[in-house]
C-alpha cells in the first residue's frame, strides 16, 4: 500500500513539473502577461456584490461588474485570476510609426452632445488609462485628440486606433482650412473668426474653447508637416498668389469687420477701407509671393507700368486686356465708311489700383466700360466732321486732338493717358478706285502738256535749224570779222599787258632793293649793337679777371714775400748774419750761371796793343758760339 502511495505521488510530482502552468493557473489564478503585450480581461460573472451588471448603454466595466474590463494587465505576473471566473487576451502594444499619427475611436463613454461630430479631451494619459477616460466623463465616438508617433498600451475593448499620415503641406503651396466641428459661423459672415493658439490647427480642443467656428477658416497654413486630426480638419492645398513684377495686387477681402470708407466723401464709387476689413484694402501688395486664403479674399492685379491697348484686328498684347478690342470703322461727313487702327497708352499709378479696382472691379472692366466707349466715340465722331483726303492729311493734328481729350476723359477714372497713336487708315476701295483713276488722269494730263511742250520746242529747234543753215555764209563772214576784231584787241591787250608787267617788275624790283637795303642797315645795326654789348661784356669780364688775378697774385707775392721773410730771420738767427749773406751770395752765384772767372781776361802787356787783342778775342768767340747755335739746313731726300 505504502508503494502504490508512493507512486501516486511520483506521478503527481511529476504531472506538477510537466504542466506545472496549468496547475498554476487552474489552481492558484496565476497569469504572466509578457513585456511586449498587455493582458485585456474580461470577467465572466460576478459571485458577491451589488454590481453584478453593467449599466444599459455601457460595454466596459470599470467597478468589477461582468464584462470587458476597462483595467489591463501590464507585462508582469498575476495571482488569483481564475480560469473559470476571467479570461485574458495577450495583445500586442499599439505602436505608431514615425510620420504617423493615430486617430482614436471610443467603443464606450457618455453621449457627444447634439451639434458635435466629436468627441472632447479627457484626461486618460493618452488613452491608455481607460478607467480614467470614462470616469473623467470621455465620450464614445470619434475623439479630437489622437495620440503621436510611439508605443501605447491600448484597451483596444475600449479604443480602436487608425494610423493616417501627417499632413504636409508643399513648397510655395498654401493649405486652405475648413474645420468640421465647432460652433456655427456667425450670420452674415462666410469664414469662422479668427482663433489663436490652437498651434496651426494642431490642437482642435483649444480651437474649439475658444469658440472657433466649423466650416472654412480666415487662417492659411505654411509649408511644413503638421500633427492634424483628419476627421477634425480638412485641409485644401493651393499655390500661393503670386504678384509678378510690374504689377501690384489689390486686395478684396469678403470676410471681417465692416471697416470705415478711407477715401472720403470725394470718391463714391466704392468701398475702401485698411488691411483686414471687408472691402477692398486701401493698402496695394507689392511685388511677390502671398498666402492668401482664395475663398476669403480676392487679388486683382493691377498692372503698373505702361500698358499699351491696340484697336487692331490683327494685333493683341500679351495682357490679353485688348483680345476683344478690333478695329475701329468709322464714317466720313460725305458718307464715306473707313477703318483705323488705333493704339492706346495707359498708365495707373500704384497708389490709385485700389480706387481703379473699387470702382470698375478689374482691368478687363477698366477697359470695356471706358476705354472701349470713348476711344471709339471719340474718333467716330471726329470722322464725320471731315472727309476721308482730310482726314488723311490732317492725321497728326487729330492724333494730339484725341490724346488732349482721352488724357482728360480718364484724369477722372485715376488712370493717365501717356499717348495716343493713330495707326493704319484704310479707305473703302471704291473710294480708293475713284482717287487712283483721278490720280491717273491728273497724271496723264501732266504727261500730255509736257509731250506738247516737248513737240513745240522740237519744232522751235527745227526752225531755228533751218535758220542756221540758211545763213552760214553770214555767220561765218560774220566770225571772221569778229576773229580779226579779237585779234586786233588781243594785239592791244598784250602790249598793254607787256607794259603793265613790266612796270610792274621795275617796281617790284625797286621796292625789293629798298626793302633789302632797309633790312641790311637793321642788320647791320643790330650786330653792330650786338658787337658794342659783347665788346663791353667782355671788356667788363676782362678787367673782372684782371683784377680778380691782380688781387690773387698780390696775396700770393704777399704771402710769399711774408714766408720768404720769415725763413730768412729764422735762417739768420740759425746761421749768423755774415755766414747767411756769404750763403745767400753763393747759392744766387751757382743759380744765375754766374762765371766767377771771365772766359777771356784782358790783361796788359808791356806791348801797346794789349787791349785790342782781347776785345778781338772776344769778338771770335761770340762768332764761333753763333755758328753752334745756327740749326743745320735739311738734308735732301735724294
């Protein structure tokens, strides 16, 4: 007995450690809900306590009565959930990718009141708290807050979660809203007020506590990525208002406060008031790009350099404001019916295109409703009071006529009339037939007076041929007495020209010898002039230099007579006077070539003529010292 009991209890040790989880769960309620799942339970029944049911209407429990259970399992272990009083369901966790967003769903909660498609924030921390939700009062439906890019534990009993896009609104795109919930828009009024704080649409409880309006909105979003609720907003994108260069926008606002007339009583031809009123905006919006709201406003533009308008079928500008505009036929005063084109230069300021706009509403109506009207009339009536030749001749005297008139016409519309041009002027072709045939014969009236003028000179040239041949002999006895008359007359007019030029050289010459008299005696005075001037700057330089040199070598001899006397008292004092004067004797003896003994010493002899021998000897040797110093004459070559 004791081995069965011990084998029972093997088998029931071993059973435990095999299905050790049923046991687990049959026996002691044991659930583990892993980390990346959450437990959703739902209680079958109720044993004890008064709320064994859920109220009518309501679908989750958050009391403990039956039913789907508003509290979920987070990942972790639980005790006394017994099988056959709780079933759990393991889901995963609602995750939102990036650039995503989820759209909540409500399957429980209070009623959303009449008037509303959704339903309000309550405070449940981001849905996951679903006891929170209901008793904080949330509203089943659709929600108006979602939940962003993460990771959520979701009751999905309670909540169903759609993943939709951001909404990216595009480069030079502009998002127009309209939203779908909130309060009516005011009478009157075609757009909701303007909200502040919502964060661009991104938070729809704040725009609708602050009393924001459903349908299409005054505000416009940029381009960028938004977090919007889908159901909450609807979002149409368009390009941005674009102004090109050369033109300005005036603005026309269907939406805002009814604004005061900023014109004054002295235009009554529309309503302008300033930026963001209803009405047509004072202010012009210049060059560029504008995110302008296309259902709430309205941009005209308005050209603002020189716009040229052509009344011609055959040519339209780029603007197209002229497409409908044609040629301009007119009626002369003697019936005559005709065609001109015509073209139109305008101008309106900037500052003026709100008032041009105000009261005609655009350029195109500019253009029918004046321009159109007073250029036709304008030139219709001038043509009848002319006919179709004057009208032609007097085309530039009509043209400042009409660009005087026009110019004034369109001062009182704000717009400046630059210039006037009269184009092609093309008269009916029988009128032309009928001028070309006159032309024609006036032509050839002309051509037939000169033909005549041409046969009568031909018959004057004929006669006076005749005339010529008939009397050669006359005209040539005629020239020869004329030959020898000239003759004659030339003879004379030589000799008178020989004399006349002859007297005429002897003149000349006459006054030339004066003249190179005159011009030799100036010459001759202006050396002679030129000679004194030398004669005494030279003379005047000579005896500068003379006595510039006389005054030098005065110095010098001075100074050398100062030395000289100054070594001759040292060398006395250093010799003795007798010695110096022997010295000095000496030295000027051996210097001058002084011959102390004579070459020839006279001498007397006891004879007579002593003396003469030695005056003879000396006359020999002044010969023979002269026969030296005579040069040897040249020596022939041959």
């Amino acid at each position: 007995m004791t081995t069965i009991l011990s084998l029972w209890w093997l088998i029931l040790i071993v059973l435990s450690i095999v299905f050790y989880k049923f046991v687990l769960r049959v026996f002691f309620g044991m659930v583990i809900v892993p980390e990346d799942k959450i437990g959703l339970v739902t209680k079958k029944f109720v044993l004890f306590g008064a709320d064994r049911s859920l109220p009518d209407g309501r679908i989750i429990a958050t009391k403990g009565e039956a039913g789907f259970q508003a509290q979920t399992l987070a990942p972790g272990l639980y005790w006394t959930m017994w099988i056959w009083q709780y079933s759990v369901d393991m889901t995963p966790f609602t995750i939102i990718p990036e650039g995503k967003i989820g759209l909540v769903m409500s399957k429980d909660g209070k009623e959303i009141p009449t008037g509303r498609i959704l339903a309000r924030k309550v405070e449940s921390d981001n849905f996951q708290d679903a006891t929170s939700f209901l008793n904080n009062g949330g509203q089943k439906g659709r929600q108006t807050a979602f939940i962003t890019s993460g990771s959520y534990r979701i009751n999905t009993f309670l909540f169903d979660i759609i993943i939709t896009d951001q909404v990216k609104i595009f480069e030079n795109m502009v998002g127009v809203v309209t939203a779908l919930d909130g309060d009516p828009i005011p009478l009157g009024q075609i757009a909701g007020k303007f909200v502040e704080g919502h964060n661009n649409f991104q938070d729809f409880d704040r725009f609708l506590e602050e009393g924001g309006n459903r349908g299409l909105q005054p505000q416009v979003m940029l381009a960028g990525s938004y977090y919007i609720n889908t159901w909450a907003i609807q979002i149409e994108q368009n390009p941005m208002t674009d102004v090109p260069i050369g033109y300005v926008g005036v603005v026309i606002s269907y939406i805002g406060e009814d604004g005061q007339d900023v014109t004054g009583e002295t235009f009554k031809h529309g309503n302008i008031v300033s930026k963001g009123q209803r009405g047509v905006w004072m202010e012009p919006l210049g060059p560029g790009k504008y995110a302008l709201n296309k259902y709430t406003t309205k941009l005209e533009p308005v050209p603002t350099t020189n716009l040229v308008l052509n009344w011609a079928n055959a040519r339209s500008e780029s603007h197209d404001l002229d497409k409908n505009l044609s040629t301009i036929t007119v009626r002369s005063k003697n019936g005559f019916p005709f065609n001109l084109d015509v073209a139109q230069i305008i101008h309106v300021p900037a500052n003026e295109a709100p008032k041009v706009i105000a009261r005609f509403g655009s350029m195109t109506n500019l253009v029918s409703q004046v321009l159109e009207p007073t250029i036709g009339n304008y030139f219709r009536n001038s043509a009848q009071d002319s006919d179709v030749i004057s009208f032609l001749s007097t085309r530039k005297e009509r043209q400042e006529s009409a660009k005087n008139h026009i110019k004034a016409v369109l001062d009182e519309y704000n717009v400046n009339a630059v210039d006037t041009l009269i184009g092609d002027i093309v008269p009916p072709d029988s009128l032309m037939k009928t001028l070309t045939d006159r032309k024609i014969a006036e032509e050839e009236q002309k051509t037939y007076q000169t033909q005549k003028m041409a046969q009568e000179q031909r018959q004057g040239v004929e006669k006076e041929t005749a005339i010529a041949d008939m009397q050669k002999e006359i005209v040539r006895a005629s020239q020869s007495v004329e030959i020898a008359q000239r003759t004659a007359d030339a003879t004379v007019k030589k000799a008178e020209g020989d004399a006349t030029s002859l007297k005429l050289n002897v003149n000349a010459e006459a006054e030339a010898t004066k003249m190179r008299a005159n011009a030799e005696a100036e010459a001759t005075k202006a050396r002679a002039g030129a000679q004194a001037e030398a004669t005494r700057l030279n003379a005047s330089a000579e005896a500068e230099k003379i006595s510039k040199t006389g005054l030098a070598e005065a110095e010098k001899i001075m100074a050398i007579g100062k030395s000289t006397a100054e070594a001759y008292q040292l060398q006395v004092s250093a010799m003795g006077g007798d010695n110096f004067t022997k010295y000095k004797i000496t030295e000027e003896i051996g210097k001058g070539n002084i011959k102390v003994i004579p070459d020839v010493l006279i001498s007397g002899n006891n004879g007579a003529d002593g003396g003469i021998s030695g005056l003879l000897g000396m006359k020999l040797m002044e010969m023979m010292d002269s026969n030296k110093q005579k040069p040897e004459p040249p020596q022939s070559e041959n």
